[in-house]
C-alpha cells in the first residue's frame, strides 16, 4: 500500500481507559438485553438481591452474628454483577458486544462523537490533524485481552485504508495501554504504527489492582472502595446495606463484597491479568489462577506479563519495526486510600514505574540522598541527567528514558486539566517533530503539575 494522503500528520488510533467504553450483554439476533459496563445492577437481581438476604438478615440483625448473611450476600451479587462473568477459560459468560466507533471522529454520529469528547479532552487533537484523521479503539476493560488485540489488528487496517496512510499513531490511555504493550508484543512487526503515546499509561498495570486482589484493603474507606469497584449509583446500593450492620459483621461484609469481585468478575479476565504488575504476578497467578480450570487463561496472561517484565527488549523490538514509544507520566502521589501500598509514588490510580516503564522511585516523602548516582540502565548517554530536582526520580532506570515525561504531583483523574501534558500529547501525536525531552524548552523531563486557575 502507499501513502495517498499527503496531509503531513499521522491518523491517531486513542485506545482510552476502563472508564471509556461500553459493552452490552445482546441476543442472538444482537439485541441488547442489559448493560455490562459500566456495571448496571438492575432493578430485578437487586430485589433478588435483597429476597435472598431477608431471613439471613433476621437472623443476623436478631442475633448479632453473620450466620451465614455474608455468604448470601456474596452469592447474590455475584448474580447481579452476572453479565460481567468470565469463565474461567478467560471467554465472556454471555454475549458481551462493546460499542464501537468504526469511523472517524469526522464521520461517526453526533451522539458517539459527543460521547468521546466527553470521556477524553481529545478536541484540540482532533483540530490539528482533522477528525477524519482521529479514531477511537472500544473494547471491553473487563475482558480478554487478546480477542482486543486482534480486533485492534483490524481496526488498525480500516484506518489505514480510510484515511490513505500506510502509518498509525496510537494513544494509548490509562489501562488503554494494556492492550497496547499486549499488541506490541504480538503484531508490532507489522510495521503500522510509527509512535506509542502513553498517556498516563499502566504499561506494567496497577498496583491498585493487586492490592486489591491481595485483599490489601483499608477497611475504614471502604465506601470509596465500593465505588471504585462497582460504579457510584451500585455502590451507593449496597453501601445502603452497609449502615444497618452490625460492626463485627461489617468487615466479613467488605471482604466478602470485595472477595466476590475479584473472584467472579476480575480473576477470570485476562485484561485485569495485565494490570497485575510484572513483579507480583507471578505469586498472584499461582494463587488466582493456578488450578487446572484456569490454564488456558494462564498461558494467556503469562505472556502479557513476560512482554510487561522486560520493556527493553519490548522497546528493542518496537524499534526495529520502525515504532517509538512515549509516555506521559504523573508522580509523587499516594496510592489510592483503599489500598494499602501507601509508600508508592503513582498518580494515585497507576503506580509510576508502571507508567515510566519502571523507572526508579524513592519511596514517596523520601529521596534517594546525596551519595546517589544515576544507574543509566538504559541511557547510556553519561552526558544525559535523568534524576529529577527533587531526586527522587531516576528515570534513566525506565525502559525509555530520553522519550518519557514526568509530572510532580499530577493525578490520573485530573490529567484533562494538566495542560501541559496535554499539549505534548497533541505535539507528539500530530507529527514527528519533537522527538525527545531534550529538544523542546517548553517540555523539559520533569514538570509540576499546576492547576489553572478557573
Ligand atoms: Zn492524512
Ligand atoms: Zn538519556
């Protein structure tokens, strides 16, 4: 194929966050009989629901004891989180079909382009390199990665053939760059894509996710927790069962509802398999996933966590096919409350090694001291500083160090406000020009995130 448009840009490809798409359970006909996520508890499974827990409740409201309540609980939301349900062998329960947007920003209908401006702060992109030069990947976030990955594949031919480009850029947002590292690692010597731009990216996951798994919850923010899990308008349903507990029922209670989570909705997804983090995957699948029933599941995710374990030889690859990655990163957070990983420097949601592609971080509150040298593990360039003023940030550890931004005190919720960060997107995305964090003053390695006053 060659190139027949001579506009200059590349055609964007965002592929956004868990919060970004929709899916349906549908019909055999393709009829959509409920939402799948964001996760709906409808009206019917929430009186089954609270059917199921009437006499369990009595007894435990007379008696003070769980007796048995805390385990129906579990079972009935484990049945109105249903259409969520993966089996084990990592394929949807249902018919899960996710919304999708197989034209440019330019041509979709009103509504879907309204809808994607309202998930990502994508307009100014897509006045520079024109709508019909932007595009939007869905998928399912609580889904198989790879059944992404080859939808990706393909919807990476439609751009090409839509837009007459024989290149794509990818925008890889937040767990958006799960399935990126994933499709690196499977089609990057397909030569279609000419950079990666990871926004706020989990490129090696979240440590939010494994805590979770771990049951490393902080139990007095548990509403917080609840919400995060199952949506605002669910949590505040079940957060409502909450108050008329008992104290000593109230943790089984949480531990339960999160414990029913992880074990019907988040184990059995090969996608929330990536956003364990390479280092505590290994212990983590053994324990979720190690039974014979979850093999082909295992060998799946055991591959995403290879490709996660060593970005260099990920990047190495990346780059002989002629692709550059980038990464826009924030820092010096603390984790999410509900967690209890409260020493990690991350943006709050997405740790910052995993964003950096494991550069170094002292531990939040500290710095690497006086004595500290830069490792250049892999920048060789001796001439190159990468410890930021503060120092406690050694990016020369990342798998990217001259192409990866940092942001102090930027959260992954506020990153439509950071400015700056979203003006380098759009530079980096719009052509090759700039190329690394040395070339443009306007965009140094480390930055403050400052919010603009209203
Ligand atoms: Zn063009
Ligand atoms: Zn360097």
């Amino acid at each position: 194929m060659e190139n027949t448009c001579n506009c200059g840009f590349y055609p964007t490809i965002v592929v956004p966050g868990i919060g970004n798409c929709k899916a349906f359970e549908v019909d055999e006909n393709g009829n959509r009989l409920r939402s799948a996520w964001p996760p709906d508890i409808d009206p019917a499974a929430m009186k089954k629901l609270k059917n199921a827990l009437i006499f369990p409740a009595i007894r435990m409201f007379v008696l003070r004891h769980d007796l048995g309540f805390t385990k129906k609980t579990g079972q009935a939301l484990a049945e109105a989180l249903d259409a969520l349900v993966s089996n084990p062998d990592g394929q949807y329960k249902h018919n899960i079909q996710v919304e999708k947007y197989d034209d440019s920003l330019a041509k979709c209908s009103e509504k879907d382009r309204g809808f994607i401006y309202r998930m990502l702060p994508l307009k100014p992109l897509g006045l520079e390199i024109g709508e019909d030069h932007l595009f939007y990947f869905a998928f399912t976030p609580i889904g198989n990665t790879l059944d992404s990955v080859e939808r990706l594949r393909a919807f990476i031919q439609m751009v090409k053939e839509k837009t007459g480009h024989t290149k794509v850029n990818l925008a890889a947002v937040s767990l958006g760059a799960t399935i990126t590292t994933a499709y690196l690692d499977t089609y990057v010597s397909d030569g279609d894509i000419n950079r990666v731009v990871g926004v706020v990216p989990a490129f090696d996951g979240s440590m939010t996710v494994s805590d979770i798994m771990k049951g490393n919850i902080v139990y007095d923010d548990y509403e917080t927790l609840f919400v995060e899990l199952m949506g605002k308008k669910n949590a505040a349903k079940v957060i409502k069962v909450t108050k008329l507990l008992p104290k000593k029922v109230l943790r089984k209670f949480i531990q339960t509802v999160v414990e029913t989570i992880v074990n019907t909705v988040i184990v059995n997804s090969s996608t929330m398999g990536g956003l364990v983090p390479a280092h505590e995957y290994e212990q983590l699948s053994k324990k979720l996933i190690g039974d014979p029933a979850h093999a082909k599941l295992k060998e799946e995710t055991d591959r995403w966590w290879r490709a996660r374990a060593d970005f260099p030889a990920l990047i190495a690859k990346a780059r002989k096919s002629g692709t550059e990655v980038f990464s826009l990163c924030g820092y010096n957070v603390q984790l999410f409350k509900i967690v209890t990983s409260d020493k990690v420097s991350s943006d709050m949601v997405v740790h910052s090694a995993s964003e950096s592609m494991h550069a170094h971080f002292a531990p939040l509150g500290e710095t690497f001291g006086a004595d500290y040298k830069q490792q250049n593990t892999n920048c060789k360039n001796t001439a190159h500083n990468h410890i930021n003023p503060q120092n406690d940030v050694d990016a020369s550890v990342g798998a990217i160090p001259d192409t990866t931004w940092y942001w102090r005190n930027s959260e992954h919720e506020q990153t439509a406000e950071n400015m700056q960060m979203l003006d380098l997107m759009k530079f980096l995305l719009k052509n090759d020009q700039i190329k690394d964090v040395f070339q443009d003053p306007a965009y140094p390695q480390f930055n403050e995130f400052v919010r603009e006053k209203k």
